[in-house]
C-alpha cells in the first residue's frame, strides 16, 4: 500500500490515537497522521490532537442535525485532509454509506474482545470484559476488523490473544486488554504499511 495517510474518527479518551500518534513521532510507523475527527467537542481525543499538531473537527449531529449532512461532512473532511486509510478507535456511531461507500474497504476498527464474540450493539466498554468474565473465558484478545454498515461486523484483519486471568475484575481485564490494543494497532498498521497485511 502506497505510504498511510491515517484520518481517525473516536469520540472519548483517544488513548489508541495517542499510541499510533506516538508511535509516528518516534518513527516506529510510517504514516501521515492527516485528521482527528470527533463527535464529542469535549473528548480528550480533540484535546490530543490539539497537542500533536493535528487538524482536529468537531462533527456530530449537533454540528450537522439535517439527516444526510453528517455522513457527507466526515466524507468530505476525510477527503480533504487526503486520507487513504481511516481509523476508528472508540468511535461510538456508525458510518453514513456516503462515508462508507467513499472509503470502502480502508475503514478499519479495534475491538476489545476476540470477535465474532462479544461483539455488536451494546459490546462497548465495561460490557465487553463483563460479559467475557461473566462466560467463563479463559482467554480473550484485540480484533481489528474492517468497518461496515454494522457494529463489530465486517472481516477481521487480525487478532491477538490476552489471557483471563482467575482474579481478574472488569477493571484489571479492561486495563491489560487496552495496554495490548495500543501496541496491536500500532503492529497492525506496521504490517498493512509495509504489505506484510494486504487490505481486501
Ligand atoms: C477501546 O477499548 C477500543 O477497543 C474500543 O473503545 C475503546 C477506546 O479507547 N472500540 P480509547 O478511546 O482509544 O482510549
């Protein structure tokens, strides 16, 4: 793939952002670090950007209520700042098929449990390491998966696994599993970069 021009779309803490951003500076990954797009103008996500350097956009339906407008904003701001590969990471909404049609097959996501389990709508946050806790899994993982018209849906680019361990709380599971999510994203993005990980 020609060199990563990575556009992001999150909407709280940003802390997967932070790892890839961190990861450009230090020259661990090749890639342009084009746009932070959030729909919440007070996430930490903005905050970050602000701080790197980094275009930065409030856009939601409240900057955009008419139906349509949105999807076409993200669409164009994506576009505008050049990206060719856009990164959700604590993105809490779906794509409009404008931005999906646009961007099809170059929009990846990060999960943080090993899909297709405990995925889908309502699988965000505590309520992912919840319910793995609450099945009894010994093991549990990071998914990065291409995005669709569907919550946690489209094919998986790649997996990693994180041991269950017998006194994990929500809290601790969901701590390890975000420390390695930082670290995968950025391998990921390292192997799609140099072709080692071809995108469909
Ligand atoms: C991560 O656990 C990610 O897998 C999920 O949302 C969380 C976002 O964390 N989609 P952050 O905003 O990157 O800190």
């Amino acid at each position: 793939m020609e060199l990563l021009r990575l556009g992001f779309l999150s909407s709280h803490g940003g802390s997967n952002v932070q790892a890839i951003v961190d990861a450009c500076k230090l020259g661990h990954l090749k890639a342009e670090l084009c746009v932070v797009i959030s729909n919440n103008s007070e996430s930490k996500v903005i905050e970050r950007a602000r701080q790197a350097g980094i275009p930065h956009y409030h856009l939601s339906e409240k900057t955009h209520p008419i139906s349509g407008h949105l999807d076409k904003a993200i669409k164009d701001t994506l576009e505008k700042h050049e990206t060719n590969l856009v990164i959700l990471a604590g993105y809490m909404k779906l794509l409009g098929p404008q931005t999906l049609t646009r961007f099809r097959g170059r929009i990846l996501n990060i999960h943080p449990a090993l899909l297709p389990k405990f995925g889908g709508k309502g699988m965000y946050g505590k309520s992912v390491h919840e319910a793995v806790l609450k099945a009894g899994e010994q093991v549990t993982g990071v998914t990065i998966h291409m995005v669709d018209e569907e919550y946690d849906h489209g094919s998986t680019i790649s997996q990693c696994k994180v041991p269950v361990l017998d006194n994990d709380t929500v809290d601790s599971l969901m701590e390890r599993v975000l420390e390695k999510e930082h670290e995968f994203y950025v391998q990921t993005l390292q192997r799609i970069s140099e072709g080692v990980i071809k995108l469909p």
